[in-house]
C-alpha cells in the first residue's frame, strides 16, 4: 500500500496506524511531513530524485511490516525459523549446484524440464534472465493483423499464440533461466533470515539498520545518480545517516555499517546478473 507524504504523516500525527503499532518495538517511522522535507532540502535532492528515495524507504519500511504481521500471526517460531533456514539451506546448495553445472546443465535436463521453464515465464521475465530482449519480434504487427480479420484478442489467446516461442525459448537457454530463478527466490530468503534476527534475541536496531541501507543502496542510481560507494565517508553515508536519523534509528554505527551492507549489495547483484551505472 502506497501512502503520500501527508497521509503518512497525519497517522504518525495523530492515531497510530496498525503498520506503526507493529513497528513499536524496533521505534521506527517515516519521517513527519516536516522532518521529511527538511532532509530532502538538507541531502540537496531534485524533487524525482526524493520520490524515488520515498519510494525505497516505503518499500523497506513495508518489508520490515509484513515480516512483524507474520510474527502476530504465526505458528511457532521456533518450528518456522527451522524449517525457513532448512529451505534456505536447500536453495543454497542448489544454487551452487547450478553454477558449479553451469556449463552440463542444457545437456543433462530433460528437455521436458527446459521447455517447461520457458512455458511457464513470460517474455520479459526471460528477458530479465537473460540480460537481453527476448520478445517475440513482429509480434504487434501479428496482433493488428487479427484484429483486422475481426478476431478476439484476449492474454489467454496472447499466451496460447506464443507458447511454442516461449517453450522454444526453454528448451535454448532453460538452463540459464532456472539458475537465475534459483538466485532470485534464494536472495529473499536470505534476507528474511537476517530480518529474523528483529524477533527476540537479536539485535533490532542492527537488523533494521542494515535492511535500510541495504534498500537504499539498491535505489542510489536513482536517487543520488551513482551507486553506493564502499565507504564510511561521501554522499551515500550522508545520505543514509540522514534517512535512518529521520526514521527514529540512532545515527551511532550508521557510517561504520554501510560498507559491509555494500559490499553484500555487490555479491547479490553480480549473482543476479545485475550491471552496475557507470
């Protein structure tokens, strides 16, 4: 759920939202309207270079949400944590298995498999995937072309007219597609995992400190014009100290936490087959 600067403010101003009221134990916020404005104005940002830090906090504010909801709502646990870590743990050595391989994998998958793969994705996740664009080229002009002959257009005719592209699409680079699926669902759950560290007996205010900067690190490009450097000095350090201070988190240890969150930033990117700005 998206809220403006003002309706996020009159919550905090006034009733407690139910976002909010699971936050308490972690005290953290979006700033009030007039502490929000005073650090846009501070970090010096355009005004699309503010929405676009809105949006990162939000998002990161509504992650940290929906991992306290699951809390209130939950089975044990104990039992989750065991049974979270043990699929994390089976996504990770597959993952490894799928780079390690990397270079067997389209001969020793069923073609089955890898046609299903492709089947199952839409153009642009493949797209995605494979770093390039795999979109059926013409396409449009097929489409006008039905139209012309009074034929319905509807997306389950869509899918149907282009599951033998996407199914040829699997059985070509399944391989590819099924590691980078495997380190997309693998890379959540290992934050989530860090984010448990929130529940009792972990430090909260390290957790919740590390999830914001790791957020605001992916959105640097777009809110500071470059990506986040790995250092405790600079615009990106200054922008963070800034945002988490604004957010209710104490700015001891803010500097000293962004390049570790960086560098892990890194790593997930270039497993992903994320390119850096230049």
């Amino acid at each position: 759920m998206k809220w403006s600067n003002g309706e996020r403010g009159s919550r905090l101003s006034g009733g407690k939202s139910p976002k909010v009221a699971r936050r308490e134990d972690a005290r953290i916020a979006f700033p009030e309207l007039d502490v929000w404005k005073d650090m846009v104005r501070d970090c010096k940002l355009r005004v699309a270079q503010a929405k676009k830090l809105e949006i990162a906090v939000k998002e990161a504010l509504d992650d940290i949400d929906r991992y306290h909801g699951k809390l209130q709502s939950r089975p044990s646990r104990d039992v989750l944590v065991k049974h979270l870590k043990r699929f994390e743990k089976a996504l990770s050595h597959l993952q490894i298995e799928c780079r390690r391989s990397a270079k067997l994998m389209e001969f020793f998958l069923p073609f089955d498999t890898l046609g299903f793969i492709g089947e199952s994705l839409t153009f642009l996740a493949m797209s995605e995937a494979l770093g390039r664009d795999v979109f059926p080229k013409n396409y449009d002009f097929q489409i006008e072309f039905k139209q012309s002959q009074g034929k319905r257009i509807t997306l389950a005719s869509v899918e149907q007219d282009t599951r033998p592209m996407r199914e040829a699409l699997g059985l070509k680079h399944g391989h590819l597609i099924l590691t980078y699926l495997v380190e997309r669902i693998h890379g959540p759950l290992e934050r989530w995992i860090e984010l448990d560290r929130l529940n009792e007996g972990g430090r909260k205010a390290d957790a919740v400190r590390r999830h914001l900067i790791y957020r605001l690190a992916e959105a640097s490009p777009d809110i500071l014009g470059k990506d986040a450097a790995i250092s405790t000095t600079g615009k990106f350090v200054d922008l963070c100290s800034a945002v988490l201070v604004a957010c209710g988190l104490p700015e001891s240890g803010i500097a000293k936490a962004i390049p570790a969150v960086v560098k892990r930033l890194r790593a997930d990117q270039a497993k992903w087959g994320i390119g850096r700005t230049p």
